[in-house]
C-alpha cells in the first residue's frame, strides 16, 4: 500500500503528465474521440489510471477467493480447481430433435445442457391450443406433457448432466417434470443439479411473457424454494436474470442493480412467506450478460458479487457463507451479433466470453454465429462450444484467479459500477422496492431511455457497429440457416392427442383437483405439482388450474 505522501506525489506526477507529455501531444495530434466512456456511457474513462485513482483496502474490497466480499471469486480454486460449466443453448422444434442436438453436444464436450422452450410452452399453453398456433417449436421445443421430457432426456442420465431451463411463469411445471423425470431414471432428487430461471420479475421489466400477477408469481416462486430446500438442494432454484434487462438495453452498472434489486424482492418474499434465509439463500443464483468492452464486462462481474455479499450480510443478515456468495451464469450478448457479416459474430462472442471468464463465471453460453437470424445451425453451435473450449485450455485465462485484480483501471471501473448501482438500489427503496418500481414503469423507462440514446449513436454514426455503419459490404455470402419443419407443428399436436388417449384420465382430474385445492389455501403446491405430471397433466391443464385460482396480470390495471 502507498501512503498519502507517496499518493499525493503520484497524483502530482500524472497532473505534471497530462499537462505536459500527454498535453502536448493531444493539442498538436488530438485524439479519437473528444471523449472516451465506457462501452454503456456509465464512466469516463481517462487516458491513464494510477495508484491515486484507486482507494482500496486490500482485505476490506478484494480479500482472497471464497473469502468475503468475494470480489476475486466465490471459490477459493475458482477455475484453476474446475473449468466453468460449458452450456450450449438448445431446444429444436420436438423432443426427439432437441434429443439429438443435447447428445451431440454431450459428445462435443459440453459439460451442462440449457434447455430453450418454445413460445407457447413459455406462456402455459399446450401445442393444440388456439393461441399457440403457428409458434409450436419456433423458439424452442415444444413441451406439452411428461412423455415429451422422457423423449428430450432419453439416454442421457441426469445423475450425469446438469440441466439448465429457461423457464418462467410455468417454472414449478418443468421443474415437476425433471423431477419427475429424475424418479423415472431412479436418480435420488438430492443429486438432480441445474437451474431453473423462474425470474418472473425481469418478465414484467423486459420479456412479458408472464402468466399471474405479482402476488402469485411470488408465491409460487417461494413454494419451489421450500420444496427444493428440501427435496432438490444441489438444484439451483431461479436465476435472477440481468441478461434480459441488458439485452432491452440497459447500462452495465443498470443491470446489475435491477437484477440485485429483483434478488432482494425474492429474498424479502422468502422471508414474509416464513422461510429461514441461510435455508433457501444458498441456491439463489444470477444470470448476467456479457457484451463486448472487456474491462467494463470483468468489471461488473466482480462488482457484483460484492454488492451481493454486502447486500446479504447488512440487509438481510444472512450468516452461512453460501448465503453471500453470487454465484452466476454468464450468456454471450444477444443483441450485439448482426445480420450483416454473421462471421464477425465469432469475434464479438470470443471476447464477450473472454470477459466472462476474467470476471469469474461459474457457467458460460457462448451465442452461435447465426443466431441474429435464426436457431444455429450444429455447425455454428459446435464453433461456439469450441470458442469455450479455446478459451478454456489454449488461452491462459482460466490458469490464474481474478487475472485484472490490481489494475488501476479494473479497479476504478468495479469501484464506480458497484458506486452507481448502489445509487440505482436507493432510488428503488425510494420508490418502494422493485415491485412498485415495475409497476409503475419506473424500471421500464430507465432502460427505455438508454436504449434510444444508443440507437441514435448508432444511427448518427457515433456508435460504430463493424459492419453495420461502418466497413459494411455489398454483398453478403450465402449461408446455412436452421430451418423449421413446417410439419413439426400438427405432429406434435398428434403426439399430444396421443398421450391424452392413453393416459388414466381419473388420475389426472384427481390430481388437478388436489392442485386446485392446495392453490385455495396455503400448502405448498409443488408436490401436487409433482403428482400432476406423473399422471401426465399437461402444461396447460396445469396452468390453467393456477389460472382459475391466481387470475392473470394485465400490465396497468
């Protein structure tokens, strides 16, 4: 550490330099830009940072990985004891194409599987429902009953792999079907591992694909935390997404603080509905996104686990360690891949992913090539994997802990995203906590407004996307695309109409009705959940029963 005097003669010698060598320069050559800032226009960023620019305590603001405030890691190895789990996000129009596509990576080297639904599914309806036509399999598979989770896992033992759903309003459904699915195969729920999205907050920010309205949404969100706590407790129980928050938009240092600010709501439900912090916090984990400025992505990633630790041990007291650790999965930037020049799009994954990894992900999605315009292709999706796979075992970023700890410039970046989101939180307590800043449209309108702040950079050409406004061709090479069989929709409304036929409809209406009971009162529903699957209740059915009993949410009413 330097003391003040030494501090005072650094912060002397670089004001001695920019009015100087470096003034000198600039008034006879200029520079790029009149002036830099980060990649979200959060910070400005000088022309060189020393230790004067950085206050830190080393002990008090980094501390040691797996040691508090976790800014250097929540795992004492981090990724020189295990790699990061390497998940491809999958899910093709039917259960047997989404079969296929989950083993080929299994083969490939993947080390987790990401499941992708399609619309319908994600909105609690079935294939053969009037609101699901022309969408069944678009986005994802189409998962209707029980018999299409047997199909999507067959030969693959989940004792083995580790499942992540990106599922929301009808979490408690998919989630009775891979536990159920884990029974099927003989595998003790204690040993099923994944995640489960259930964010149902970021759908009222950013998605809108919610089903009930906020009060339900929570309670079934804490009915799962109980459950697993007790019956699933190496399985992640929702990942508090900022990936959709940024990809609407949003600034780094926004994205973390809503996406902290919709943990602390489901914290804060938890703990109303009863449920001891330290029994359900540690399976709380975060999904985040990771967008091309390399030091400014690392950066948030590092602030964000300290904000967590701080946020857990003064607000809600939390005192198992596991409680304070933000452990979190990272997904390449959505938004930022083009149509135009698709090929640039591995470039923009590579160094998104190489952020990832320098901020310390416990789980990585690397974005196919083409995914601007279509599902990717196997081809495109093994490039992907074999991005992580570079970056894993040729690069060198997984060999040492916390790689940008100590750089002048890292550290001030970390210091002034976890000081604006911390700025952000406030303002949410001001207005009443998350909840009521969603429903007012607060939330919505921060984002909003950056969104076409940047579309106009773009636009005006201040923004330069390679390819887009600028280093743009005028001819664009053919290319593969994913196409969907359009077939696939009637076959699996058929497949439907089957299980229907052979299954004990008396079981299904029986189970229903224990649902719908469950849903009048206070017990937890996730059992009776569990039991509907198993006699092959559908989605819909399913949904409907909590349809009936919560109602649906009309945004502004």
């Amino acid at each position: 550490m330097y003391d003040p005097e030494e501090l005072a003669e650094i912060r002397e010698g670089k004001e001695s330099w920019e009015a100087g060598t470096y003034g000198e320069t600039v008034d006879r050559f200029g520079e790029r830009e009149e002036t830099f800032t980060t990649d979200t226009g959060g910070q400005e960023v000088d022309p060189l940072y020393t230790p004067a620019d950085v206050d830190l305590d080393y002990r008090e603001d980094l501390g040691y990985p797996g040691e508090e405030p976790y800014t250097r890691g929540v795992y004492s190895t981090m990724h020189r004891g295990r790699l990061w789990t390497m998940r491809q996000y999958a899910g093709m129009g039917t259960a047997a194409e989404t079969n296929e596509r989950f083993r080929y990576l299994i083969d490939e080297g993947s080390s987790g599987l990401s499941m992708a639904f399609d619309l319908p599914t994600q909105m609690g309806y079935d294939s053969d429902a009037a609101m699901a036509e022309g969408e069944v399999g678009r986005s994802g598979v189409a998962i209707d009953t029980l018999d299409d989770f047997e199909t999507v896992f067959d030969s693959i033992p989940l004792d083995e792999v580790s499942t992540s759903m990106t599922i929301n309003a009808p979490a408690a459904v998919l989630l009775a079907m891979y536990v159920a699915m884990g029974d099927k195969q003989g595998v003790p729920r204690e040993q099923l591992r994944g995640t489960i999205q259930n964010d149902i907050m970021k759908e009222y920010i950013a998605r809108n694909l919610y089903i009930y309205p906020p009060k339900e949404s929570m309670r079934l969100i804490t009915d799962i935390f109980e459950f697993c706590a007790a019956e699933t407790p190496k399985f992640n129980t929702i990942s508090i997404s900022g990936y959709h928050i940024r990809e609407a938009g949003s600034t780094a240092a926004q994205e973390i603080a809503f996406t902290l600010g919709d943990g602390i709501e489901y914290v804060e439900a938890a703990l109303d509905a009863g449920l001891d912090v330290d029994e359900f916090a540690p399976q709380l984990s975060f999904f985040f996104n990771a967008h091309n400025n390399i030091f400014e992505e690392a950066a948030k990633f590092r602030a964000a686990r300290r904000m967590w630790a701080k946020i857990m041990d003064e607000r809600f007291g939390a005192e198992n360690p596991k409680s304070k650790q933000l452990k979190f999965h990272t997904q390449t930037g959505g938004s930022t891949l083009t149509a135009q020049q698709i090929e640039n799009n591995v470039v923009r994954v590579s160094y998104q992913a190489l952020a990832a990894v320098l901020g310390g992900t416990q789980s990585l999605h690397t974005n196919g090539k083409d995914e601007a315009l279509a599902l990717p292709t196997e081809k495109s999706v093994r490039t992907a994997l074999r991005t992580q796979q570079i970056l894993a075992h040729e690069s060198g970023a997984a060999d040492t802990i916390d790689p940008l700890a100590g750089s002048y410039y890292v550290e001030d970046l970390t210091d002034g995203i976890e000081e604006e989101a911390f700025e952000i939180l406030e303002e949410v307590d001001r207005r009443g906590g998350m909840l009521e800043a969603v429903e007012s449209g607060w939330v919505q309108r921060q984002i909003q407004d950056v969104a076409f702040e940047r579309q106009q950079e773009i636009e005006e050409g201040e923004r330069i996307i390679v390819g887009v406004n600028e280093f743009e061709v005028d001819e664009e090479p053919e290319m593969d695309l994913e196409e969907v069989d359009p077939d696939q929709e009637q076959n699996q409304r058929d497949r439907l109409k089957g299980v229907k036929d052979e299954r004990d409809d008396d079981a299904v209406d029986e189970a229903l009705a224990r649902l719908r009971e469950a849903a009048q009162g206070t017990e937890n529903v996730m059992p009776h959940v569990v039991d509907a699957v198993k006699a092959y209740a559908t989605v819909q059915e399913i949904s409907d029963v909590l349809r009936d009993e919560f109602g649906e949410y009309k945004p502004g009413r």
